[in-house]
C-alpha cells in the first residue's frame, strides 16, 4: 500500500500526500512493530492523517474506475468493428458469391477485401493482374 501511496504523490498536494504517506507508514510499522505502537501518540497522529489518507484513497479508486472504463469502452469499439466487418463481410459474399472475401482485421473502420479472378474469357493484361481486388468499407446493390 505504501508503494501506491509513493506513486500518486506527485500528482496531489504537498501536504495531502505528505499526510497519507505519514498514515500508510503508521500502519504498516504498526503491522511488522506492534509493540511499538503507542496508542495515545500514533492514534492522534492517525485520527489527524486519516482525511488526508481518504482523500488520496478517493483519489486513487476513481484513477482506477477511470482506467477502466476506458478499458471497457476500447473493448466495447472493438467488438463493434468486428460484428460490423462480419455483417460486411456476409453482406459481400451474398453480392459476390464468386469472389473470395477476407475480412480486414484491426482496421479503423469495418472493410472487406473482395479478390474476383479474372474469367477465362478476359485479356492477357486482366489475367496477368490476377483480377479484380475491391477494399471497401459499405457495399451497395450496384
């Protein structure tokens, strides 16, 4: 606990994280030395610390709550992307059932990658490019 207490120094007041210090150290030299806590003189000391001390624990649970939901928020993008480049890529492999779709991953926005061959029928110079290659992002009837 102290270790967190030394982290979030830096971004508090001077005297609020002096205090929290001051009763987290309280606390754990009276869990490792109990026979040296003398009541009446840590006790005070305590009882003065202890709004300083839930100040940076307030602090510290809404830094958490913050990280996250920030963290909940980049999973809940992400599954979005990907349900929506499912649906693409359904949506395309219904209006191209000849071609071959790959749905582009990690992408910004939810694209498809549609690969058609060159039919037998086309240009040297078409069959030589290997065929059509379409990235897109919506697809239309046309």
């Amino acid at each position: 606990m102290a270790g967190q207490c030394l982290s979030a120094l830096s971004s508090m007041s001077p005297e609020v994280g002096f205090y929290a210090f001051c009763y987290e150290l309280i606390i754990e030299a009276d869990k490792r030395w109990p026979r040296l806590f003398l009541p009446f003189f840590f006790g005070s000391i305590l009882a003065y610390c202890r709004p300083y001390w839930q100040q940076w624990q307030i602090k510290q649970t809404l830094e958490q709550v913050d990280e996250q939901a920030e963290a909940i928020v980049e999973q809940w993008e992400r599954q979005e992307r990907e349900e929506k480049t499912e649906a693409l890529a359904e949506k395309a492999e219904e209006l191209f059932p000849q071609s071959t779709i790959f749905p582009v991953e990690d992408a910004p926005i939810p694209s498809v990658m549609i690969i058609t061959e060159a039919p037998p029928e086309a240009s040297d110079d078409v069959k030589a490019l290997g065929g059509e290659l379409r990235i897109t992002y919506k697809l239309d009837e046309s």
